[in-house]
C-alpha cells in the first residue's frame, strides 16, 4: 500500500508538471490511451467471449461516470497544488457512502452520518469559503469525487456480475472510448516529450494499481486504509520540493480529519463484519486512474 501510494502520487506530480499546456480531455485520452496499450496483451483474451449479459448498461454508465471524472480532475491536477488534489480526492470514499445509502438502501448508522459530518468538516477547513478565493480547480476537483463516487458504485453492482478482470478491461475501453470525442474538438498538437510523461503516467498508475490490488489481498482494508494519509504528506513534499509550492497546514488539518473519519469508520465496519452483521464495502479506486 505504500508503493501504491507513491505511485500515484508520483502519477500526479507528473500530470501537475505538464501544466496546462494541453487540453484537460487531451491530457486523459492519451493516458488512457496509453494504459489501453499497455494492458491489451492481458484484455484480448478476456474480451473474445463478450461482456456477460445484463452488463453492457452499467459498463456504459461506469464508463461516462469515469469520463467525466477523469476530465475534471486533470484540470484540477494541473491547476491546484498536488496537497490540495490529493486531500479533496479523499472525499471520495464518503460520497461513495452516500452513494450507497441513496441507491442501494445501505443503512446510515450514527457512526457513518458522524464520518460524513467529520469529512465535511476537513473539506470545509480545506477549502475555506469566504475566507480565500474557491477557484474552477477547487470546484473541478469536488466534481470529481462526486463522479468517481459514482464510477465506483457502478464497479460494485458489477462485481456480482463479471470478473474483475472483464471490470477493468471495460472500464478502459470505455473511458478512452468517452474521452475521445472530447480531446478531438480541443486537439492541439503534442510533442514527443509530452507523449513520453503521459506514458510515465500510465506505467505509474498500472503499478499502482497493482501494488494496491496485492495489498487488499494480503491484509483487510482496516490496515490498508490509514496508509492512504501518507499520500497526502507525499504530496505535501513533492509539492514543496519539485515545484515550490507552499505547505498549507489547514490542507494537512482538513485532509487529516477525512483520513481519520474514513479510517475510523472502514476500522468499525470491520469489527462489525467479523461478528457477521454487516459486509466492509471495497476500497474505492484511486482518482484520475
């Protein structure tokens, strides 16, 4: 879980050194693109029998949840300090709750409204309405938990359906699919450096996603979840020491109090489940992947 994390951290870094010299939709298609290429030889053989039936709806709906997701959080990426994105994108996991509960009937325990509340609390302290400027970046990136939010759930009514395999070879296919269309009518020419960091981006988010798919299988999320906080102080760092940007201890504050609510709450759920009542949720994906 730690090599996940500095992965996509480092992921981030990269895409906030691009800047905004390419198009938001641009900048992820050709992410995208570039992770279609480099899981193809592993999707070919998954996609030859065909999506199971019943799910070709909820990959479309994965899909377009995730296209606009990923759109809105690289231009927060390459417009708001890697520590801001990073202590936002933690909302994702209470929307997700939310999520759950609107959707699916998932029950709101008091603990769960206290963590919602708690995270809303961090993300106020985080962005501090009123009292600084909330930019297009700050709103950008809300949007986009709010619509990975929505990514995830359709990922978890899918889970029962398909594979996981057949889960993430749609979800690529689709998103570059989706972005497609939106990177052509902003088109602007891209030079052979700018190809090569977006591949770094890709082989940065493909280990990652490795990294963290063998940590769910060794240990339950209850240890794995607090070892996300050090993301954000990773990106505090990086931040600081590759492009100057200032160290915001209400960022650190709001970010914490989000780490601790879902952490406690993934912790007490746990609990629960080992006396049979109630099943942890997955751990939702990690952002802009």
């Amino acid at each position: 879980m730690l090599a996940a994390g500095l992965c996509f951290v480092c992921m981030t870094a990269v895409v906030r050194h691009l800047g905004t010299g390419l198009p938001a939709a641009q900048t992820a298609f050709l992410r995208f693109g570039w992770g279609v290429l480099i899981l193809l030889p592993t999707m070919l053989p998954l996609l030859r029998g065909g999506v199971p039936a019943g799910t070709a709806g909820l990959f479309l709906w994965r899909g377009a949840f995730h296209t606009g997701a990923v759109i809105f959080w690289f231009y927060a990426m390459a417009r708001l300090p890697l520590a801001e994105v990073t202590a936002v994108g933690y909302l994702n996991p209470i929307a997700v709750t939310l999520g759950a509960a609107l959707l699916f009937g998932e029950r709101l325990t008091a603990l769960r409204v206290l963590a919602v509340l708690v995270a809303l609390l961090g993300a106020l302290i985080i962005l501090r309405p009123g009292v600084r400027v909330v930019t297009d970046g700050h709103l950008a990136q809300l949007c986009a938990a709010m619509l990975f939010a929505g990514s995830y759930l359709c990922a978890k009514r899918l889970s029962g359906l398909a594979g996981a395999g057949m889960i993430v070879a749609m979800m690529s296919l689709t998103v570059t699919a989706g972005l497609a269309p939106f990177a052509l009518s902003v088109w602007v020419p891209v030079s052979a450096v700018q190809l090569g960091w977006l591949l770094l981006t890709a082989v940065f988010a493909t280990l990652g996603h490795y990294a963290m798919t063998r940590a769910f299988a060794v240990a339950p999320m209850s240890v794995t979840q607090p070892v996300t906080f050090l993301q954000l102080i990773w990106a505090t760092l990086l931040g600081t020491l590759m492009f100057g940007e200032p160290v915001d201890p209400f960022v650190l504050l709001g970010g914490s109090l989000i780490v601790a609510a879902i952490s406690l709450l993934t912790w007490r759920e746990a609990v629960v489940q080992r006396r049979g009542d109630v099943p942890v949720p997955q751990q939702p994906e990690a952002q802009g992947l």
